[in-house]
C-alpha cells in the first residue's frame, strides 16, 4: 500500500521464527484449481528472498507442490506451509489445493488462518464453488482480500474482473470491494494485446514499474490522471464509508482534503475488519527478474493490512469431559492450545503434524496432553494420550528447518506424535483442553476395496488406519451386511489419492471391486414349510421334523417367532432350538443371500424321538423349513431408501429434480433458501446414487452440495430385481 523502497531480506536457507504473535501473519490463499495460487505463493518466496530463483528450494524442489505426487498430477492435492518474512513480520502462506475433492485441506487451511486471499484467473473468472467458500469466510467475519492472476492472458482485462469481483463478493455492498491499484500496460504486442508492466497507486498517485525486472517508482504523466483520479474518488469514497470516524464523509463531501495517511490508516482498520476488500493484481517474475508484478504491493498488504493473530477470537474450548474453560486471547503465556490441522506421514521422519498455536507456547521434546473427540462416526476413536513429541520445524518444500519453540499466533511441524490425528488438540499434560473440531464434508462416494493379496491384506488395515487420521474427510467402513471394506471419499481424485497413497506410501496394493448396497429379502405373502432332519444309521442318530406357517409384517418389523404348537408334538426344550435355526437361516438369506426381515414365523406342529432328538437337529430342521416355505412363495428383494438432501443454485434446479426423478426419486418438496438457492428433499434408493456425489457436481458445475441419511428398506421394483440377479448370476 505504500511506495517505500524495501531491501531484499535475503531469508533463503534460513527458518524464520516469531517472537511475539504481532509479528505473525497467518494467510490462506483460496480459488479454483487452474486460478495462480502455488505460482503465486512462489513469487512471493522470490521477492522475500526465502528462494533464491522462481519457486525453487536449495535441492530443487518447488516451496508449494513439493510432493511427487502433485508433479504427476499438475494438480495441488494437499495443504502446504510456505513461511516468508517480509519487513520483519512473519507470513505463513497456506496453499490449499483448488479442486473440490480436497475441500478437506481448505477447510484446514481456513481453520489456521486470520485472513484470506482469493487468487481469481482474468482468463476464468469467478466460479461458483469460489463464491460459496467467499460466503463462508463472510459468516464468521474473516478479513480477504482478492489478486487477479493471468494477466498476460489475451483476453484478460482487469478492469472488468474488478467488476465482476464486485459483483460476485460484494453482495449488498460492491462499493466495498475495489482496486487499490490499476493495471499500467507496455506497447502492444502483434496480436493487440498490450502486456502489463506496472502497477499505478490510487491513494499515493505513483507508478510502479516492473518492466525492467525491478521494481521502479516514478510520477504519472499526463495522460494517466483522469482514469487515475476517477478510481481514486471512487476508492476514497469506499474507504470513508467504512471508516470508524462518522464525521469523515461528511467532511469529504464538503470539500475537505482527507491526506493519504489518513486513508492508509482507515483502508488497513477496514480490510482488518473484514469490511472492505481490496483488489490486486499480481504475476510472477520474469526470467532473471528479482520481483514479481505486484508482489510487493501484495505483501505490503499481508503485513499491514491483514490482522495479526492478537485479533482473532479465543478459540472456545472444554476439558475433555465437556467443561467449558476461559482462554485469554493469544497469549504465549497462556496455557498451551494447540491445534494439528494436517497429519502427513514422511517415508524417513514418520508422522508430521502440522500445528497451529492458539495459545501458550509450544517446546521442543515437551510432553503433551493429546485429546480427539467428536470424530467417531468417521472411523476415529475418542482418545486422551500424553506424548511426548519430537523435533519443532518449519516446512519450507521438502525441507524441515529446526526450531526450539512455537509461540500463540504461530504454525510449525510436529514429529513423532504417533496418537495424534488431524483435528486433535494438544494441551499441557497437567491442564488437558480440547477445541471441537471444524466442520467438514460428508464423503459419500463409496470406494470398495480388497486386500490385492495376503501380504497386502496384512498391511492393508494399518495403511487404512493411516489415511483417515490423515484425512478427516475420509471415512472407513466395515460393512456388516456385506463384508466390504468401503472408504468413503469426496470425490474420483479424493479416491484416487487415497489408492495412490496406500500403494505409494504404506506399500499396499488393493483391488477395487463393485460396491453393494446392503440388500434385504422378505416374503410376498403367506407360504408354509416343514423341516425334517432324520439320520438314523446306527449309533446316535438325529431326528427333529418342525412345520412352520410364514407371513409378511409391516417394514421395520424386523423377526417375530411365535410358538403353537399344541400336546407337546415338539417338546418344550427344543422350542428355543427351532427359533434359533430359523432365525440363523433369516440372516444368511433365503432366496438371493440377503437377510430375511420383516416376517412372522410360527411353529405349528413336529416330531421328536425319545433319544435321538437334540438341539442341534431341530436348528436344522428350522432352517430347513424355512427354506422349504421359502421355496414355494415369492420372496421381494428389499432396497435401502435414502433421505437426500440437495443444496442448488436456482439455476440448476430443474435439471437436478429431473435427475433425481431418473434415479427413480420422490421429489418430496422445495424451500427456498439464501443466496439464490434451493433445498430440494427427496428420497431415492441407495443403489441409485452410488455415485451422485460426481454426477451432481457435473451438473451443478461444482455448485451444489448434498446430504444423506438411511430412511428404510422397500420392495424393489420386479424389473430392477430381475436385473441384479441376472447381474449377479452373470458374475458368479
């Protein structure tokens, strides 16, 4: 924001540590996979001089999108922690990855830090998922600020991606988000597009040139000033109108100068605020370029914009049994309120937990308390350790540089916190705390799998293990109905992710099969059977023959057995017997292997020997007769329904009730909701929404989301159940 001239702080190589939470800035970068986010973390890594040539470390490897897997896939898949120091404040860069299968790493990303930059591509525009997390960091009042990339793109204009930001995130106020910069442009090139080379401040009226590889600061000719003044009334105007002093607009409009310090000071309160929102520009160096366009800017603006983590809420927090405790805000004094918002395991190091400090100060080779509760539905015991933790590093790349302590307000890296997973807290061994965990995303894209072959099947639970306290938007399922090991993840790249990771990382090889809904049988009416177990060949023999009546009960019946049986035909002892054989039959199923609900089964009459009935002959003299009744009746294949729960932009909601009405929904009603979009409620047979998580995302661009629930099982239409067992027939 100002025009000072700024050394090149020359960090690389070195680990940069806080001493007090106002030197730390803690800022997380948001956008849409393709929008500049890890090119733009890398300029910034350049003009801090924390790398000494674009995006590169000592061994090569870029500051962002380190891993080997992100460089096959050109893709961030992970949250990354690049630290710069700038004018003598600390600035955490948090990387989050743009797609929306690893929405996990963003929403850790937000947890961590005190304000927000969203990276927008000129070429691309704002996308829909873009302005639902905008939305998000709006309610909990998170300061931003926005920086327009690509603008060497052809068709880039900066003029009107600042109009479209506005309209986009400004909601009922657009005047609130402006440039504080216009675009200065060189000489058209053969095609007419004319490159930006420099930048023109609105407050100071200065130029900054880049053209040169450095960064040069001169006046503005001629004609520059009345485009240059017009945005400048227009930004005065939008400061003023958020500035804490009321008299100030008044004096404006009458005429009052109102010097550049003043608007300075108020800009930075506001942006700090989270009520007015800047727009930048920002690309990165040239070849052989010390700085990158606007990064200075960019980082002035982090440094003395951005609030300091001092500003940000006391976390709330409990004791591990649910007592509610006071926490002083920010203090390195405090008692220690750590939080591990990314797990990540290193094939030398081990487990890395990558931490943030709400409180206290955290110490190398402390012992710490280590709570995670709130997380049993997703696979994750509830869990209270002490442990002891290793080493404290900086991540920078792939490189972990020592430090002795972090302080409130700051993020480092934990090793060799074995219990810990992500969304833990650690505490002081003698004052245990817990922070709830942040909301995430229901995984609801089923991925099963199997044990590629012993070996594999020895580690597979222990890499499985692994990689939902990695990741908390995955969800591990051993299916009861089915005997299916299901990973439950976000999207087809979450899926494919986590596969990689087990192969890659934790040496497992698997299959991935066909996932299957948990089917039921039941029976259509009433149908009669008779057991008879009889082996009398010499020596003890067996003998128990049992007649049984079956009828269908209303869903959610589940089993009732009733017992008629008059003079004693089937003794009093083997009552039980038959109960239990007929029910264990019901469990393994009667007509296609799936368990029997929903009837009542009635003993009528039997037979017993003297000595050759027993307990076990009349089990399968039960199962037997079960079977016979279920020979001669038909048997519906029961599917399960769910509950669905669809949040759409007004837009796409037709295309999503016809869709549901594909799946063979009931569309049970609408309601209209904020922000233009529509909660559609239906319910639709799980069988058909396998994979609904990446068709509805196809069809809303990315913009809907839904949810999910078992409601009950129901006879599935003839056709469909003739289908699957033909289907099934064809695979066996």
């Amino acid at each position: 924001m100002g025009d000072k001239a700024h050394s090149h702080p020359g960090a690389a190589g070195r680990a940069t540590a806080a001493d007090h939470p106002a030197s730390v800035r803690n800022v997380v970068l948001v956008g849409h996979s393709g929008s500049g986010k890890t090119t733009l973390v890398e300029a910034l890594a350049l003009t801090t001089g924390a790398v000494n040539r674009a995006g590169r470390v000592e061994d090569g490897g870029c500051v962002s999108d380190y891993d080997d897997m992100e460089h096959r896939r050109q893709r961030s898949v992970q949250l990354s922690l690049v630290p710069v120091e700038w004018d003598g404040i600390k600035i955490n860069l948090l990387d989050t990855p743009g797609y929306a299968d690893f929405v996990g790493e963003l929403r850790a990303g937000l947890r961590a830090a005190d304000a927000a930059l969203f990276v927008v591509s000129a070429s691309d525009g704002v996308d829909g998922a873009t302005r639902m997390v905008w939305e998000e960091c709006a309610a909990v009042g998170m300061p931003r600020a926005i920086v327009v990339t690509h603008l060497e793109a052809a068709r880039a204009d900066f003029e009107e991606m600042t109009r479209i930001c506005a309209e986009a995130f400004g909601g009922d106020d657009p005047d609130a988000v402006l440039p504080l910069y216009l675009p200065l442009h060189g000489p058209p090139a053969p095609d007419g597009h004319a490159p930006v080379t420099g930048l023109v401040g609105l407050l100071s009226r200065k130029l900054v040139d880049y053209a040169s590889g450095e960064r040069v600061v001169s006046e503005p000719g001629e004609a520059d000033l009345p485009q240059l003044d017009e945005a400048r009334s227009l930004l005065i105007e939008g400061i003023i109108s958020e500035s804490e002093d009321e008299t100030l607009m008044e004096r404006y409009l009458g005429g009052e100068q109102v010097d550049v310090k003043t608007l300075v000071e108020d800009l930075e309160r506001a942006v700090a605020r989270g009520v007015f929102f800047p727009v930048l520009a920002a690309a990165p160096a040239a070849e052989g370029a010390r700085q990158g366009l606007g990064t200075v800017e960019l980082l002035d603006l982090i440094t003395r914009g951005f609030p300091t983590p001092l500003e940000r809420a006391a976390p709330r927090v409990t004791t591990p049994e649910g007592a509610g405790r006071e926490l002083r805000m920010c203090d390195p004094g405090e008692s220690l309120v750590a939080e591990v918002v990314k797990t990540s395991s290193d094939p030398y190091v081990g487990r890395i937990s990558m931490v943030r400090v709400f409180s206290g100060t955290l110490r190398a080779d402390q012992t710490v308390h280590v709570s995670g509760h709130g997380m049993t539905d997703r696979g994750h015991e509830d869990h209270d350790v002490d442990e002891r933790i290793g080493a404290l590093s900086t991540p920078f790349g792939k490189q972990q540089r020592p430090v002795t302590h972090v302080i409130a307000g700051d993020l480092a890296c934990v090793a060799r916190l074995s219990r810990a997973e992500t969304g833990d807290t650690l505490s002081a061994k003698d004052d245990p705390l817990l922070m709830a965990p942040w909301e995430m995303p229901d995984p609801l894209l089923p991925l099963a799998i199997e044990a590629h072959s012993k070996p594999d099947e020895d580690k597979l639970s222990q890499g499985l293990a692994r990689l939902v306290a990695e990741d908390p938007t995955m969800r591990l399922e051993h299916n009861q109905d089915t005997h299916q090991v299901v990973l439950w993840c976000l999207g087809e790249a979450h899926a494919d992710v986590a596969l990689e990771r087990l192969r890659g990382r934790y040496g497992v090889q698997v299959d991935v099969v066909p996932h299957r809904v948990p089917l039921r049988e039941t029976f259509a009416g009433r149908a009669a059977g008779r057991g008879r177990h009889v082996k009398q060949s010499g020596g003890h023999g067996q003998y128990a023959v049992c007649e049984i009546e079956v009828e269908p009960l209303p869903g959610g019946s589940g089993i009732e057995f009733v017992d008629k049986v008059v003079g004693g035909a089937v003794p009093r002892q083997f009552i039980p017997s038959v109960e239990k054989g007929v029910r264990a039959q019901a469990a393994k199923g009667v007509a296609a292997g799936h368990p029997l609900i929903d009837v009542r089964i009635t003993l009528l009459d039997g037979k017993a020997h003297s000595v050759d009935s027993s307990d076990a002959a009349f089990q399968t003299a039960g199962a037997l007769a079960l079977r016979e009744a279920a020979a001669e009746a038909r048997i519906n294949l029961l599917e399960p329904v769910a509950e669905v729960s669809v949040l759409v932009g007004d837009d796409y909601v037709g295309a999503v009730m016809s869709d549901l009405s594909g799946r063979r929904g009931k569309v049970l009603g609408t309601e209209q909701t904020s922000g233009g979009r529509t909660l559609i409620r239906a319910e639709v047979p799980e069988i058909e929404i396998g994979r609904y998580a990446v068709d509805l995302r196809s069809l809303s661009h990315g913009t809907a989301r839904f949810d999910r629930r078992y409601a009950r099982h129901e006879p599935m239409p003839a056709q469909v159940a003739d289908r699957l067992r033909e289907e099934v027939g064809a695979a066996s």
